[in-house]
C-alpha cells in the first residue's frame, strides 16, 4: 500500500512538472495583417526570448503566471499574460514616429531635434558605395558646408577637411576626429623642403577603416565642440565604428572585395611645334627648355647620339606614367545576444599608384565586443591595429628630385629611349644635361614610410538609479612613423650619395568621467552633464641627415 500510494505521488509530480512548461506559438501582425518579422517576443522580467520569422510567426516555452512582451522598432510595446493558452496572436498598432538619433560630444547620443547646434549625420553604407584609400576622401559631396580638398594623386597621400570654410589664417583649420569617443592624432608631418624636395605623408585621420564605420557626425557650430576646447575650434567628426548585432542562426560573416583603376585626372597641355633647345636651335642635352627649332622631320641626332627625324611625341608623358590600381578586401564576423556582442574585421588595401614605383600596403585588425554585466553594468572593449607601408611617393618641389617637374616633358622627349637607365656596374645611364634619368629618380632613389598604428579605448557605463548613468572612457593612440629618404651615388645634385631617417612616436592617452541625467516633465526634457578629462598628448621626433656615402647603398646610422 505504501508503495502503491508513493508511485501516485510521483506520477502527481511528473504531471505537475509537465503542465508547468508548455509551448506557446502564434503570428505577429501591424495593422494591416501582414506578418512582422524580427519581432523580440521576450518574458517579462527575463532575458528569455525569441525573435518572429519572415512571416511573424514564432514558438517559445513558458510556464504557468508568464507574461510576454512584444516589442518592434517603430510601434508600441505590447505585454501579454499566457493565462492557459497555448497560441496566442498579437497585433502591434499605433506605429511611433522615429526620432533621428546622433552621436554627439563624448560619444554621447541625443535626438537631432533636440539639439541646438549645427550637425550632419553620414551613414556607414555611404563611405563604402565607392572605396577610398582614404576615409577623409569619402566625405566629399556626402553634406554640405564640408570641403574636401586631396592634396596630391600619391598613394597614401593626405586629404584636408574644412567645415564652414577657414576658421584661422595662421592656425590649424583641420577638425578634430573622435573615434568612440576618444580624440585621435590627424596631424600630417612632411620630411624635406619644398627646396630639397619634400614628400606628401598620409594624416593621421586616413587611416580609419571606412568598413569598420557605423556613422560619422559632422559638428559645425562652436557650441558642439564646447567639450573639446580650442583644439576642436574648427569643428569636430565623430565615427562610431560598427559593433555585432544579433543574427538568427549564429555569427555573420561578410566578405566585401574593390577592384579599382585609376587614370590620371589632369593632364598637361603640351604645345608640340618647337623642340627642345635654346635660342631657337635643337639641343638633344637640353630638356629645360623646349625654345628649339620648329619641329619639321629634320634629321637629328637624339641624346643617344643616333640620328633620327625630329618629330614630336604628342601625349608622350602617357608612356612614362602608369595605370593605377587598387584592391580592397575585407572580412568580417559579428554575433550579439542579450549579454553581449562582438565584431571582429580584417581589411587589406593594396595600391598602385600611376606614378612608376608608387605603392600603398595597408593591413587594418580591429575588434569591437561589449559585455552586459547586469541591468547596472556595461562594458565595451574597442581596439584597431593598422600597419601601412608606403614606397615611391612623388617628391613635392623645386629641384631636380622632382620628376613631375615640367622640365621632363618637351615635346620631343621619348621616354622609351630612357630605357635601361643603370649600366652593368650601377651608374646611371643619362645624356641629358643637368638632369637625372626620370627612370633612375624613380627606381633607384628609395623612398619608403612604414608607420604603424593602435587606437584602443575601454568604456564602462554604470546605472545606479534610473536616468543616470555613470561613464568612464579611457582610450590610447600610439603611432611609430619610420620614413627613409634616399639618393644613390651617381644621382645629380647628390653624386656622392646622401639620405635622410627621420622617425616619429606619438602618443595620446584621454580619459573621460562624465555624469549624465535626463528625465521629462511632461512636454518638457531636461538633460544634464557633467564631467572631468584628462588628456596627455606627446610627440617625439629623431631626424638624420647623411651624405658622402662611404659605402652606395648602405643606409644605415652605423655605417
């Protein structure tokens, strides 16, 4: 009889633990009757849920007393009681309007109506519509009263942003970049002279990843950067770069590939009925100047010492430059999930520039993962690592380093004749006076930057009560900008060999407290700030000039 009377008492509890736990399923609709899909159909008081397919339909396992709540950007939240139904529909009505959220100073998001200052919002999607080398490029024709002026056609070369026009005839114009909320380095340092010949340095702001960009806000007016200070006088661009979102199924991955050919954008305008010369006679030494004879198939003898007939080579700088090209890829893999998400990219830039021997190697890592500790607590990591490796840029000045100089463009010039332009023991092979061999100052005279970069930033936001929330922001910008600068021996204006090392390390650490309260009254919002920075900027330089080489080719501070 125990027995008997223990065995009822078990199947009593079984059937109890099996009607406690039931599948409720149903279908999500608007107004409309058409089904919603992504719905979050989540229990009240828990983190449990589920989202609604293509159709709206979904399933999720509940127990006895639960409530559900269905939620859906743009229309009212709806809370259900389960009662002892098994299916349940739900019509979500009453669509809200979407206010446009943007980031502002201190990475802080506020509705763009509510603020009293001047600001543009540029979508991630609308820098990556056309890749560019560099981010600040992309800018151009996205919102108005912003310049964009690319500085040369060099690869990794600068750009200059201007929001409103000139802010100061002698100081700095450029805005300040706010990568999550952390300011970085966008200053651009030229190694030579524009006498000696100096070379175009890519900004600090170019190397941003324009796939790792979620949005950019734009800041125009003085009371924006009133967080920043004088160093964000002439406005302020904030990039928030793209975190993991939660995808049915597990992790996505995206895989995005660039082809691109570049051509040149401006071509000189050539006279091709005198030669080169002086005083109206032909002189094959001569390419300083094209005041020679008149151009009529006159037998010559070119700077190799053959004769030919005089004759202009129209578009014959087309044989000397070259069609860029360019391959951009990347890979990405994000997930999310109430606790947390992540999203780590890899993106790879190769660049071939038009000018011969011009190249960019860029290699972007960057990792951005938040962590949902309790309803109090929340924690995001962001780190980017990007290595560039810049050879050949075009030198920028008077001299005759500078190959883009109009001297090496007569009329009669043909490149094909410049062709080998090093003999068998390493000197070069010129005949023209005066000047180096174009192909010589291209491939011999190395010009090379390695610079790499890390941008990391650390975010804890704490909620002690409702409507105040506690941040602290530490972020770090270290750069290492190694630049060689070479003339063989045998180059002119520099027979005996010279070069020039010149190396940077800069370094940035910012670190933010900032107290923020908003609540309403009614009709009436009242938001609240305060806070304390402290920002340390250091930038160190170590330059080297040699020259008498002892030994061709050895560049070294040891030698």
């Amino acid at each position: 009889m125990k027995k008997f009377l223990l065995l009822i008492t078990l199947f009593s509890f079984a059937v109890t633990c099996v009607m406690a736990q039931r599948t409720i399923s149903g279908k999500v609709t608007d107004d409309s009757g058409e089904g919603l899909p992504g719905v979050n159909v989540v229990i009240k008081g828990t983190t449990t849920g589920v989202t609604t397919d293509l159709d709206g339909n979904y399933q999720i396992s509940v127990e006895d007393g639960t409530t559900l709540t269905f939620s859906y950007v743009g229309f009212e939240t709806q809370e259900v009681a389960v009662g002892s139904r098994t299916a349940i529909d739900v019509t979500l009505g009453g669509a809200t309007e979407l206010q446009e959220v943007v980031v502002t100073a201190a990475a802080i998001e506020r509705e763009k109506r509510s603020i009293g200052y001047g600001i543009s919002q540029v979508d991630g999607k609308d820098l990556t519509v056309a890749r560019e080398t560099n981010i600040v490029n992309a800018l151009q024709g996205k919102t108005t009263g912003v310049i964009v002026n690319n500085t040369s056609g060099n690869p990794g070369g600068s750009s200059q942003v201007i929001i409103r026009g000139i802010t100061s005839l002698a100081g700095n114009n450029n805005p300040l970049w706010i990568v999550d909320g952390i300011p970085i380095f966008n200053s651009q340092t030229v190694t030579g002279s524009r006498i000696s010949g100096n070379r175009d340095t890519f900004n600090g702001a170019a190397v941003i990843n324009p796939d790792d960009v979620e949005s950019m806000s734009i800041l125009k007016g003085a009371a924006a950067t009133a967080l920043y200070g004088s160093r964000a006088a002439a406005g302020a661009i904030i990039v928030t770069t793209k975190k993991g979102k939660k995808n049915n199924g597990g992790p996505q991955i995206s895989i995005n590939s660039t082809f691109r050919v570049d051509e040149l954008f401006r071509e000189p305008d050539m006279q091709y009925e005198f030669a080169g010369g002086v005083l109206a006679k032909y002189d094959s030494s001569v390419v300083v100047n094209a005041f020679g004879s008149r151009i009529n198939g006159q037998l010559v003898n070119n700077h190799l010492g053959d004769q030919v007939a005089l004759k202009a080579h129209e578009e014959n700088y087309k044989d000397f430059y070259e069609t860029g090209k360019t391959f951009i890829n990347n890979i990405a893999i994000a997930d999310a999930d109430e606790r947390g998400d992540y999203r780590l990219s890899v993106t790879s830039l190769n660049q071939d520039g038009v000018l011969p021997g011009a190249s960019l190697d860029r290699l972007t890592v960057s990792m951005n993962a938040g962590v949902k500790h309790n309803d109090w607590l929340n924690t995001r990591f962001g780190i980017q690592y990007i290595s560039s490796d810049v050879e050949g840029t075009g030198a920028q000045g008077a001299n005759d380093l500078n190959v883009l100089g109009w001297t090496t463009f007569t009329p009669t010039t043909d490149f094909n004749l410049f062709k080998p332009w090093v003999d068998g023991c390493g000197n070069q092979i010129n005949n023209i006076v005066g000047s180096n061999n174009p192909f010589w100052t291209r491939f011999e005279n190395i010009n090379r930057r390695e610079d790499d970069r890390m941008i990391a930033s650390l975010t804890q936001v704490v909620t002690p009560i409702e409507n105040v929330n506690i941040t602290s922001r530490i972020g770090y910008d270290y750069n290492i900008d190694r630049r060689l600068l070479t003339n063989k021996v045998g180059t002119i204006t520099a027979l005996t060999g010279t070069y020039t090392v010149d190396n940077f390390v800069r370094e940035q650490f910012n670190w933010d407290v900032i107290a923020d309260y908003s609540t309403n009254f009614g009709d009436v919002s009242l938001t609240t700030l305060a806070g304390y920075n402290f920002n340390s900027r250091e930038t160190r330089q170590e330059t080297l000039d040699a020259s008498d080489l002892a030994i061709p080719e050895l560049f070294s501070p040891s030698a």
